[in-house]
C-alpha cells in the first residue's frame, strides 16, 4: 500500500477567454491549463464538467453559453481531495450586427 500527502491544490491557468455571438447567445471559449504535484480529478467551468484525462497537467478548451452575469467560474480537484476554485468576471460589449 501507498500513500501520498498532497497538502497543494491544482494550479488554474487561464490562456484565453474568447466571447462569440452564436445562434444569438453570448458563448465563451475558455482555453487553459490546469497543473498538480499528482492526478488531476475533476474539473468543471460553470458546472459543466470538462472531459480529461488522469494527468497531472491537463490542457482544455470549453465552449460554454454564458447565462446572465457574464461570468465564468472555475473548479479544480485533484486526485487527494485538494481544491482550486474562483471566477472571472466578463464584460461583453453590444454589437450592431446580428
């Protein structure tokens, strides 16, 4: 048997956060790289999970509708139980064309 003391969270970087206009929502592209000592868990933008792999560096690109407030939350587990989590605020400006 082994065992392991994890005491670090997974560390969150965010590459790119992309607005579009699509079938008249507002759908961000968030694009980034999560990091940790051990396996990464979970991960999830707005409560949707993002599909990954058992890696200790995991990089993702996620399309998610943005609902009212713009903003864009993040959760990281890793594989001991240690979490990452916050959101990004966004601001979208009007467009004139459809």
């Amino acid at each position: 048997m082994r065992c392991t003391l994890d005491l670090r969270p997974p560390i969150l970087y965010l590459d790119d956060i992309e607005v579009q206009r699509k079938k008249g929502r507002n759908v961000a592209i968030v694009k980034g790289t999560v990091v940790d000592d051990h396996d990464i868990k979970s991960l999830s933008i707005n409560n949707t999970v993002v599909p990954h792999g058992d890696e200790k560096e995991v990089h993702f690109q996620q399309e998610i509708i943005l609902e009212e407030g713009n903003n864009v939350s993040f959760r990281v587990t890793d594989v001991a139980g240690n979490e990452t989590s916050g959101e990004q605020k966004l601001t979208v400006k009007a467009s004139l064309w459809p």
